[in-house]
C-alpha cells in the first residue's frame, strides 16, 4: 500500500477512536455511493453526521481541510442523501471534517462542525 493510503487509513483509525470517545456511535465505515465515499458515518443526538476525514503529514502545504473542493461537497451531499432515503431515515444530517496532521508519532486532531457552512 502507497504511503499516502497508509496515512489515510490511519487517520481514519484515530478519527473513529476520536469520535467514539466524544460520544458519537459510529453506523458505517467507508460508505460508497456512485463516485462518492463518505468516510465514516456517525449519530449523536439523534443528528446523523456525515464526516471527511483528512490527514496529512505536514500542514506546510495547507490544513487538511482546504483540501476539499466543492465537487466532494457535492459527492458527499449526494451520497448521504441517498443513505438517508436508502435507510428510511428521519433525521438531520450534519457535514464534519476531521483534519488530522501526523506529527512523529502523535496526531493533532482538529473537528470541524458543520463545517461545510463555511465552503
């Protein structure tokens, strides 16, 4: 596996470890819709959070976050709003980021809420 996809994967570990100790119940991994892929699809209190993990192992380039253009946004609305439909589900749907940056060997974890109010 290419570094990069290593680092992804374990950015996507640590977001998961992050969420499930901030009381958030993890429903799918790696959810895939047509051309998209929400990372990890979470609920907290009866709000049902779609969330784009992103690691990088410098910050020199940019935050993980910038990292996201308007066409994944677009994905990943598409995506959840067919899980929503797919699932039956009557719940509110929020966008997160997890923006990771591997530092040696710990990780800076920043969450994003709603973050996609600001793109």
């Amino acid at each position: 596996m290419a570094k990069h996809n290593e680092l992804g994967k374990e950015g996507e570990i640590q977001a998961i470890n992050f969420l499930t100790k901030n009381g958030y119940k993890i429903l799918e991994k790696n959810y895939r819709y047509l051309k998209a892929e929400v990372d990890i699809i979470a609920i907290k209190n009866q709000e049902l959070i779609a969330v784009e993990v992103k690691t990088r192992s410098t910050d020199f380039f940019g935050n993980p976050q910038d990292f996201i253009n308007q066409k994944k946004i677009n994905l990943l609305i598409s995506a959840m709003d067919h899980y929503v439909n797919e699932k039956d589900l009557d719940l509110e749907v929020r966008f997160d980021i997890i923006a990771i940056i591997k530092k040696q060997n710990s990780f800076e974890i920043e969450h994003l809420e709603d973050a996609f109010l600001f793109f």
